[in-house]
C-alpha cells in the first residue's frame, strides 16, 4: 500500500508572489521612496514603514516560502569574509566620527544619492533584496 501522507503537493503562488505583481508593486515603492529626501525624517518613516510591512508578511504564513538552502557552500566563506570586515569598518567609523578623514560608505554615497533617480533605483534594490530574504 502506498502511503500518500508524503506525497509533495504544489501550491499555486498567491497573487503577490508572482513576479507580474510583486515587481510592480516593488517599483512603485521604490519611486515613492526615490522623491523623499535622503536621510530626511519622511524617508526613515517611510524606511521603516516598508520595513515593517515586509518583516509582518516574512513572520506572518501569507507568503509562500522557497527552501532555504540547508547549509552554506565553502566559497560562501570568500564572500562573508569581505562582508564583516567592510561592515566593522563601516561601524567603526561611524560609531568613531571619524568625518572625512576616513569617510562612511555612506558619506561617500551622499552625491550620487541627490539624484532621484538613482535614490529609486537604490530603493529598488534595497526592496527587492528585502523581499527575497521575506520569502526564504
């Protein structure tokens, strides 16, 4: 007899899991979030209001989940590494105040964010890799 309590069943994708949705979607934040200024108090609440919302769908079951890998590959090491270190460098300078003698990634960010275009593109970017760790 065949046991069919193990049987893997596919879920079709809720509507705003499927790319055709959640892209656009993700691009219309992106502009929203593009018109604010940087670092202003509008764009850290709408931060954190896009934030939240992505970490309630992450830990409520609305979003189809993708597997998460079981353990990290060797070369992730490679990648990690470089990782940490920029991001105790980045702490450290910012916690230090350095200033210009040893300027932030984000300091040095601050010319090209005047832009709106690239501010959208970066909030693009933030969402979309914000959006992939909520379905993992």
């Amino acid at each position: 007899m065949m046991d069919h309590s193990r049987e893997l069943t596919a879920e079709a994708p809720r509507t705003w899991d499927r790319p055709v949705v959640s892209v656009p979607v993700l691009i219309s934040l992106s502009l929203v979030g593009g018109q604010l200024p940087s670092f202003s108090a509008q764009a850290n609440l709408y931060t954190f209001g896009t934030g939240g919302a992505l970490i309630w769908l992450g830990l409520s079951n609305r979003v189809p989940r993708r597997p998460a890998p079981r353990r990290l590959a060797p070369g992730a090491v490679w990648w990690l590494l470089p990782a940490a270190v920029f991001g105790v460098l980045e702490g450290a300078t910012f916690v230090l105040s350095v200033g210009d003698d040893f300027p932030t990634f984000s300091r040095l960010a601050d010319p090209l964010l005047d832009d709106e275009l690239v501010r959208s593109t970066a909030w693009f970017g933030w969402l979309a890799a914000f959006w992939g760790l909520v379905r993992r």
